[in-house]
C-alpha cells in the first residue's frame, strides 16, 4: 500500500472516546520497547509520527492513526514494564482488553515481538489471549537486522515454537530500519480488510 496520508486522530482510554468512523482498525501490541512506534513510522513512511521513546511505557492511552483515510492502525501501551504500579497496569490491562473484545471495526491484532530473543512470557500471554478470543493475529517479528541471515530461520522457529502459532495466524520478519517485510505486512493486513 503506497501511504500518502497518515496522523494520529485521537488519545483515547474509554470506548466513548474512540473514533466514530466504520473504518477498520488493526491494534499494535507489544511489550514496552519492543519497537512498534518504529514499526509504525517505517509503514507510514513517517520519521515521527509515532514518538520513539528510550523510556519504555511511554505509550499511556489508545492512539489511533488514521493511514490514507481507508483505515486506523492502534497503538496500546506496551506490556511488561515494571516501573509503573501494579493500579496503574490493572487499568492499562482493562483499557487494552475492553478495546480489543468489544471494537466490532477491530479486523487483526499486529503482536510485534522482537525476534532476537524467544517471545516473553507475557508474549504468550498476549498471543493466548487473541486466540481465545478469536481475534485474529499477525505476528511481526521485528529486528531481523540485528541478526545475521543465516540465523533468521532458526529464530523464526524458536518463535514459532514458544507462541505455539496456529498455522492459520502470519508470521512475517520485519526490519524498521531496512523496510524488510514491509510489503509483505501491508498485504496481509489489506487482506483482512
């Protein structure tokens, strides 16, 4: 998909806050620092659209970016940082899991997992989650160019492996800084559209 407009619309924390618009909307999950605002700017095209912190748990709210007026891309706060309290994550799980079973324009959850390193435990947890809900998922496996070629298969397999992937759920490599899988993310995710 060629991008030739994209800008965050709205913050949001509560369902009567969200865009009304029937465009569909694809989430962005991951844990704090895994790089989905990187994902994001590489897919937009946009430098800084989405805000690259070195503070993980940044991301506090539900924003929603609207890409060439035909859909929304969601970004929910990151998961597994410990520097917030234990109240505070309670009512970021509650934000995140009322918007992604109750959002009809929801098509597929993006789980961005770094592919450096087997998924978290709360990688799973995420993935377990999607599943038993019948959301429909794509896993990102972000950072391939921090390995070399040759070990990318045997990574990919080891993700495979830890998330359990049902064979129906895309699991594409990806690279913010070189543009890899970039094509292939965008036509899957048309697909669900």
């Amino acid at each position: 998909m060629k991008v030739t407009s994209s800008e965050i619309v709205i913050s949001a924390v509560k369902p009567v806050q969200y865009p009304d618009s029937d465009l569909p909307e694809f989430a962005l999950a991951g844990r704090s620092n895994v790089g989905k605002s990187s994902f994001i700017n590489k897919m937009l095209n946009r430098r800084g659209l989405a805000r690259i912190s070195s503070k993980p748990g940044k991301t506090q709210t539900l924003n929603f970016y609207i890409i060439n007026e035909v859909l929304h891309f969601v970004d929910v706060p990151g998961y597994g940082y410990a520097k917030v309290s234990k109240k505070e994550r309670e009512a970021w799980g509650k934000m995140i899991e009322t918007y992604l079973t109750s959002r009809e324009q929801l098509k597929a959850v993006v789980l961005i997992v770094d592919l450096r390193h087997p998924p978290t435990s709360d990688d799973v947890m995420m993935y377990d989650f999607l599943k038993h809900y019948d959301i429909p998922c794509v896993v990102i496996a972000t950072k391939a160019d921090k390995i070399p070629k040759s070990k990318w298969q045997k990574h990919m397999k080891i993700t495979k492996e830890t998330l359990d992937i049902d064979p129906n759920d895309h699991m594409i490599m990806f690279s913010s800084e070189t543009g890899y899988g970039k094509d292939k993310a965008w036509s899957v995710l048309l697909s669900y559209m």
